[in-house]
C-alpha cells in the first residue's frame, strides 16, 4: 500500500536525469511511492509485455513477471521481447522476457515466478505486493483473485486485462474506499485580482475579467494581497457567482483590499468507491470512447462474457474462421442485446492478435496501475472496453484460408486481417520523422506488423538528427545506457531488427525541412505509400503535412503531453490535412514586463532564461566573429587610434578588458553583476516608478525588496542559495561603482573611444593578448545535464528576480522545465498514442472509406479515451461543373519557349477560368497592377522561374476572376506547371 509521501521522501532520492519529463506528469510525492511499491503481473503475451515494459519504465520498486508457458513462433509476432532462439530452445516466455525488461531500468528489482496461478493455489503470496494484474486467465481464476485482494486490509489493488482479436478489456477494483489526491492532474494557475469588497459575503473579481474556472464548494488560497491582508495564506470555499467572480463569505471586518494578489485553487482528495468483480459483471461501469456508438462497451461485455462461457465449456477459444463456432458464441449471448457481427468477428479472431490493439490498452492499463500505486490521478470506473471492429469488417468477406495459420510470426496478425492484407504490410514503403517516444513505440508495431519486409521489396526509413539523452531511457524503450550520445534513428533501427530481422529500415540523420528537399524530394515522397510524424513541435508537424499535401501521401500524425495524446488521421481525398486548422500562436511575453514589470515567476525565468544566452552565447559569439576578421589586438588598437570606426568594437574591447584570468575576478565581476540588475536597477526603476504606481489593467509596480542596503543584499544571496556564494568584503563594490549608469544602446561618445582604446592598450601592455585570449567557448543552453550549471544559473538569477517583485521563487525542478520548454512524457500515453496510430495504418493500407478512420483524444488522468471521425475534406464550388479540394492539383505542360502569355492561355482553355495573377511561393510573377508586369507576358517561364537543373516542375498559386461582377478574385488550387511536355527535367 502507498507510503506517506513524508516517508517515501527519506527512503530515496529521485534521479532526474533520467525521470526529468516523468516527474512533470506524476510528481515527486507519486515517483516516490511508485518507488515503494511491489506489483505482481501475470501472463506475458502482447499484452502482459506491454504493461511491463511500461510500469518497468515508470519506476516501480519490484515487478515479478509471472507466466507458465513456453516460447513458440507464435510468440515473435506479439511480443517484442521474445526472440527465435527462445522459440528453437523451447524456453519458457517469463524466462526470456524477464532480463529484457530488467534492462529497461536500473532502479527495478525484475523477477519472475512461473508456478501453476489456478483454483488451487494459497493465495497468500499475494499479499507482498500493492498492486496485482491478470491477463490470458480464466474469470473464475480473476473472480477469486480478486475477491481475495479486496478482502485485505488494506486492499490490494486490483486490475484485470484482456485482449481477444479484435476486442480489449480493462477492469480495475482499488477497495471500497480509494483515496486520489490530484484527480485531474492539472497544473494550478495563479489567478490575479482586480477587487475584493468588504462585506458579508466579500466578493473577489479577478482582473480583466479572466475565468476563474472554479466551482461552487471549492477552495482558494490567497497570497501577496496588499491592503486585505488577513486573508494572505488563508484557505476559502468558495461560491461562484460568474465566470470571473466568486463569494469568500465575510470580509466586512477586514482592512479595505487595496491592490495585487492572487489566489490558487486547492486541491482536495477524492474517495472512489469500488466493487468486486463478481459484482460488476451484471451491472456494469464503463467507460465508452466511441460517441458514434456508444452501445459498444456494453455489447463487447456480454460477448466477452460469452467467451469466458465458452471456454469454460470446451477448454479452449473459438477455432480461426470458424462459423460453427460462431454460431455457438453468439447463442450463449442470447439474454443480452449485442451486435451480432460483433460477436462472430471475436469469435473467427479470438485467438489471434492485433499487437497495435494490445499497444493501446498495454498504455491504458499501465497508467491504471501507476494510479493504484500511488493515488494520483482518478482511477478507471471500473471497465474499458476497445473494439478494432473497422479493422476487420471489410475483410470479412475473405475466404477462411486466408486468416488460417501458416506456422510463421505472423499466425497471430494474420488470423484477424489475413493473408492478402498482411502481404500489403509487407511491401509497405513508410517514411517516419523522428525516433523519439512515439518513434520506438511505432518501430516496434511495424515490427509486429511485419511492415516493410525486405524479402517483399518494402522499406521503412527514419530519419532523426538527435543523439541519446539519459533522460530519453525512461520512454524510447528501444535504448539503452550504452546507447547514449549514439545516433537515435541508427540505434533504433539496429534494436527494431533484432525484433524482426526481416525488417528493410534505412536510418537517416537529417532533419526534414526546406533545406533537406533535395533527399526528401518529390520523387522520394511519390515512391512512398504512407508518412508517419513522431515530432514533438508543431512547425515540424506543419512542414511534413504540406509536402504530404504537395504530393497526395497520407499522413499519421500523433503526439503526447503528459497523460494526454492525440492522433490524426490523414487521407488524400478523404480528409482535412494537418495544416487546415491551426492553434492561436503562443503568446509571447513582451519586453517591457520581462525588462521591468514581471508578474508570474514565468516572467523572471524568462528573463533569466534570456541573461544566460546573452552572457553565455550571443556575446561569446560576437567576440569570436570580430576576432576572426581581425587577426590582432596591436592591428585593431593601431585602427581605433587613427579614428576609424568599427563595428563592435567597443563591446569586444570591453570583454577582453574585464576577462577573469582566476577565481577571485569571478567572484568581483558576479558580485558586480547583482549590484546591476538587483540594486541599481531596482533604485531606477523605483524612482521612475514608486511603490504603488497603476500601470494598466489593475497592475501595479511592485517591488518588495525596497531595501537596498549591504546587510539586505547578503541576505538575499544566501536565502536562494546561489552555488559555491561566499560573503564579499563590502570594499570590492564601491558607492561609484554602484551609481555607475548601464551602457545604453547608442553612438560612442569620444570620451567612451578614449576609454576604450584605454582599455586596450592596457590589456596588450599589461598581459599580452595571447591567441587564446582572443576565442571564447559560447555555451549552447543545455537543459539536459545537470553538472553544466546551466539550471543552476537560471534558478537563481530568476530566484532573486522573483525576491525583488514579490513573487514566489520557483524550484529548480519546474525552473528547469519552463526554461527548457520541456513537455511533460510518460511512457503510458505513448503507447496508447502509437497503438492507436498503428490501427488506422492498416486501414489506409487497406483503403478504406471515409467512415472507417478514427481520431482520436485521450487523458489518461480523468480517464478519458474519445475516438471520433476524422474532418471531411471541405470541396470549393467555382460553378456546377468545376470544384477543387486541398488534394487537387492542376496540370499545364510547357516546353523551353514556354511564355508566361502562353501559360496564362493554357489555363483558361483547360480549366475555362480567367487567370489574374500568378504566384510562385512569395515571388509575384504576374500582378496586372504592378508596374511593368505586363511586359512579363512575353517572357518565358524558364527565365521568370530559373529552375534548377534537375527541376522538373513548379507549383504556381492562381488567382482567377470570379464568375459574378464585383466579387474579389478567387485563389484556384496549386497549378503544377511542368517544365517539358514530358515531364521530364528540362
């Protein structure tokens, strides 16, 4: 059962260079209960491997891997831990799965057992572990075991999971009274305030009427508020009245509120109430993830009861194919209402495996253990069921041969899609972009899937330019400690080959973009037949789409942010595209909050964020281009003596003057540095703007720190305990130095020219100026490694920031991950996110119709799973016999005299429209209202465009009139203008 989050703390520290994006989603308090914790996993088929290689990432204490059978070729096709030498050697699963999951983190005790689990058997084993997880057993075995975790005091968490064919399902009982502490998981926003009134009830108003996003009997904080400030570091229920309001109760005896503030909602535990199993089965509680037919969980229920039936009455799953068998499934759910193709298309796939299915509910059911162990996050009430019905139902129609076994790897896929569809996966040619999270989790369902077999000339090619983090080992399950500062793209094709040695993978390490086009190349995208992303930023995601979009390729899009995913699903034809709807751009901090007027510790780890990169990259950068086209000090000295004028110079003289040769000038210059931005700086901005100035919108100029003085200034530097800090003597800062005003952005003055030839000269009297003195080492910030400095400089720069603004310091950890613009991961939601891609993939390469493709949206935190159709392609009408699409492309053939004139000719005559202007990406080539454009019409294309060489063809952006006077011009979709009559490069 969880520790105390006090204890758990003096057990162990967490290792963040390998947890860093696992803490962001769980938190300390879970990542050290998680490492309290023993979980028992039985069964270790698609989907037990699944759930063990994810809870074994995450970080648990001990993990015994449980399972009796013994390895065959079946086996390849479903687990990835399983080799053909297990199978030759006739080794037993648990045996050749339980070192491989052992490798995947240091900090997990790895064991295994495979003693007969059955009726027999003293349960009282089980009371060493927190957590215990069923699959591939019978429910009579799940009904006992379970009634025997429910019965302990306290309750042994536990959860159940299956996977037949084309079904799934999850079943979770944490006890009669489980606690969750974060239900939601969601990052509390500081909300600032515009009023509070003295009355009874007080009423707060938040500022520029922002939501609040509270309810009514939930609880706020306050803090920093100014006037009111009885109610600093109190607790208040709350009862809203409007989006941006809400009551406290009494406020009427309190001092008058006068400015600033903010409150943060608190969170309060939550108590879930569970039942047993055998209670579940005849009422149950399910999740339901696909709106469009949301009597589906219910159904797979029954009909997966009818299959625990009949496996109790015959000893073994419906034969593949079967249509006996069918029959006799569908009769034993004769008391229950189901769909019928339903039940006969589990009943032909019961015993094979669709390893993408078992990805997805391998990361669903993790996340569900993670949660019984540490009581973050609300739990799964109680089923979840997940059907891959779309998958198969146009295969139905196969003749049986095609989905009985052929005694390979594949037996298992190839009794749910059969044999003509699994060849397609074979010759599949795939380009993915990125090998990150996702790109593991998708490299091994390709291996699973058999896609891309060299045997059946199909290819799949990665590309990826990073090399292997530590902090990377804790998702991309692919790598190892070995494997760090290795390419990620080859490492990962080496490790996915030795899950399927049939596998044609052809690693690269380019970043696809504009500069690459000549590799990735219109004829290297029409040579594919999918494009799957694994970004993690969406400009990336942007560019891949339109050179999807350029030339008609499908795309897979997919990402994960902490326990949410997504996926996308794109289609030549069918389909929107990625690109055709776009998020808000990110809002960026302006310069004057950063510069002088911060109000959320964002603020001052940004401008941090931005002091490091100047001190440490930007002026180290310039230093080093002015000393490469200035060979000397004597040269440059000689120069700036006669009068001549330099750029740069100035700055660079100063750098090298001021340049520490030893510790002790460290220690002046930093000390120098703090006189600057945390004292003068302050006084300035203090006279320009004294305490309790209104700027704008309720906001005030604030500045707690108002005391200057040396014995304040020691007290600050020690209280955020800045790194190796030594007291100073008060000697070294002298009340000049202090006064002395920043050097502003502006002409030098001949006094400033003197100063700095002074400075130089006595630079190359003094010391010499060596060669080495004439290069810096700039220092690309760094996120990663943690003896850099780098957070370390950024946490207290931004800690004394914060100090002088009355705001709370952050710590290191989220310092860390707003600096870096880290994105909270977990390997759970990657799982779930590739599975689900990975189903959709053998639906495009079935060609499948519009309503058979799924997106999907998940949090894994509440839980909620929602799979809903992709966007319809939006056509645009020009008149009844002429439409386009996002997917069309126009067509016009020129040759060498080609003339801009005979362009515009043959589009009027090919797609009767009036061409009025041409574009080619943002150079305009015919505009009418442009001077002299009109003389271009005699021009070629070839001397307007200036093609390339091994250019082919262009894509011009053409506007045309519009069929009704007065209406403005009408863009057409892209006319692809070919150099040749051929097609040919010119």
């Amino acid at each position: 059962i969880p520790f105390p989050p006090s204890m758990a703390a003096d057990l162990m520290e967490i290792d963040d260079s390998l947890y860093s994006r696992q803490r962001y989603v769980l938190g300390d308090g879970a990542m050290q209960q998680m490492a309290q914790s023993s979980v028992f996993l039985s069964g270790m088929g698609a989907l037990g491997v699944e759930i063990a290689k994810n809870i074994t990432l995450a970080g648990v204490k001990t993990v015994t891997l449980h399972d009796t059978k013994l390895c065959e070729t079946w086996d390849l096709g479903c687990n990835f831990f399983i080799r053909r030498d297990d199978v030759l050697n006739q080794r037993k699963r648990v045996e050749a799965v339980c070192p491989r999951v052992g490798e995947l983190n240091p900090y997990v005790h790895v064991d295994m057992s495979s003693c007969p689990l059955d009726d027999n058997i003293d349960l009282s084993f089980l009371k060493k572990y927190q957590c215990v997880i069923l699959t591939e057993s019978s429910l009579s075995l799940q009904k006992r075991i379970n009634q025997f975790c429910h019965s302990q005091q306290p309750p042994i968490r536990f959860i159940s999971s299956d996977a037949y064919g084309i079904c799934v399902r999850i079943f979770c009982d944490f006890g009669e009274a489980f606690e969750v502490s974060d239900p939601t998981g969601e990052e509390l926003k500081e909300i600032f305030i515009q009023s509070i009134t003295q009355d009874n009830s007080g009423v707060v108003t938040c500022i520029d009427n922002q939501p609040h996003g509270l309810q009514t009997g939930q609880s706020v904080i306050f803090r920093e508020i100014n006037g009111m400030v009885e109610l600093n570091g109190t607790t208040r229920q709350v009862s809203v009245i409007s989006s941006h309001s809400f009551e406290i109760g009494d406020t009427s005896h309190f001092q008058p509120y006068e400015h600033g503030g903010f409150f943060v909602m608190v969170k309060t535990p939550q108590i879930y109430k569970f039942e047993t199993l055998e209670q579940q089965l005849c009422d149950p509680q399910v999740l339901i993830p696909d709106l469009s037919k949301p009597e589906a969980p219910l159904h797979i229920h029954a009909a997966m009861l009818a299959l625990d039936a009949f496996q109790e009455k015959h000893g073994r799953l419906p034969n593949i194919g079967c249509l006996e068998d069918a029959e006799a499934l569908l009769k034993l759910t004769e008391e229950f209402p189901v769909n019928a193709e339903l039940v006969r298309c589990m009943s032909k796939t019961a015993r094979g495996t669709l390893p993408p299915l078992a990805a997805a509910a391998g990361g669903i059911a993790s996340q569900e253990v993670l949660k019984a162990i540490t009581g973050k996050f609300g739990p799964l009430q109680q089923w979840f069921y997940l059907d891959a019905l779309e998958v198969v139902r146009p295969l139905q129609s196969l003749s049986a041969e095609e989905f009985f076994p052929r005694g390979d790897r594949y037996d298992g896929l190839r009794a749910c899609i059969g044999e003509s569809m699994l060849l397609e996966l074979h010759k599949l040619r795939v380009f993915m972009v990125g090998c990150g999270a996702i790109g593991c989790e998708m490299l091994k369902n390709f291996a699973l899937l058999g896609v891309g077999l060299a045997k059946s000339l199909g290819e799949v090619c990665i590309t990826d330019p990073d090399l292997i983090e530590k902090s990377n080992l804790n998702r991309q399950f692919l790598f190892r400690p070995h494997h760090i500062q290795t390419p990620k793209s080859t490492t990962a094709a080496e490790a996915t080959r030795e899950i399927n040695p049939e596998l044609q993978i052809d690693a690269h390490l380019n970043k696809v973009c504009p500069a690459t086009e000549s590799i990735y190349s219109d004829s290297f995208y029409s040579s594919l037949n999918v494009v799957v992303t694994a970004l993690d930023n969406v400009e990336a995601r942007r560019y891949v789409d339109s050179r999807c979009l350029c030339n008609q390729r499908p795309l897979l899009d997919s990402g994960t942010m902490g326990t949410k995913g997504h996926t996308e699903i794109i289609v030549p034809y069918l389909t929107e595209s990625y690109n055709s709807h776009r998020d808000p751009p990110e809002e960026e901090i302006p310069f004057c909050t950063l510069k002088s007027f911060p109000s959320v510790i964002e603020h001052t780890i940004q401008w941090a964020r931005d002091k490091f990169e100047s001190a440490f990259f930007h002026k180290p950068s310039m230093y080093n281009s002015f000393w490469q086209t200035h060979v000397s000090a004597e040269a440059v000295l000689q120069r700036m003596q006669v009068g001549e004028s330099m750029e740069g110079a100035f700055q660079v003289v100063k750098l090298l003057s001021r340049r520490p040769s030893h510790w002790e000038q460290c220690v002046i210059i930093a000390r120098l540095k703090f006189e600057k931005y945390f004292k003068r700086k302050a006084l300035q901005l203090l006279h320009s703007f004294p305490l309790d100035t209104r700027l704008k919108d309720g906001i005030y100029c604030f500045l707690c720190n108002n005391d200057l003085s040396e014995d304040a200034v020691s007290k600050i530097l020690s209280d955020v305990k800045i790194p190796e800090y030594r007291p100073l003597e008060k000697s070294i800062v002298t009340d000049e130095t202090a006064k002395k005003p920043d050097q502003m952005k502006m002409p030098l003055s001949s006094e400033e020219e003197r100063e700095a030839i002074a400075q130089l000269e006595e630079a190359i009297s003094t010391d010499g100026v060596t060669p080495e003195s004439l290069r810096m080492n700039p220092l690309q910030f760094e996120k990663d490694n943690d003896s850099n400095g780098h957070i370390d400089f950024v946490t207290s720069a931004s800690s004394l920031r914060a100090r002088m603004y009355s705001i709370e310091p952050a710590d290191r950890l989220k310092t860390k991950r707003i600096a870096g613009k880290i994105i909270p991961a977990i390997a759970t939601a990657t799982a779930a996110v590739s599975g689900l891609v990975a189903l959709e993939l053998v639906k495009v390469v079935g060609g499948y119709g519009f309503e058979s493709f799924k997106n999907c949206f998940f949090n894994l935190a509440i839980p909620v799973v929602v799979l809903s159709e992709t966007a319809p392609v939006k056509r645009t009408v020009i008149r009844n016999n002429l439409s386009f699409t996002i997917w069309d492309c126009w067509t016009i053939f020129g040759h060498e005299d080609f003339t801009l004139s005979d362009f515009m000719n043959a589009v009027r005559e090919k797609y009767t429209i009036e061409p009025t202007m041409v574009v080619h990406g943002v150079k305009m080539l015919y505009v009418p209202v442009m001077p002299g454009h009109s003389k271009r019409l005699k021009l070629t294309m070839q001397k307007l465009i200036k093609p390339s060489v091994d250019r082919r063809y262009v894509d011009l952006t053409v506007s045309f009139a519009p069929e009704t006077d007065g209406d403005e011009d009408l863009p057409g979709p892209p006319v692809r203008y070919y150099f040749s009559p051929d097609g040919k490069a010119p």
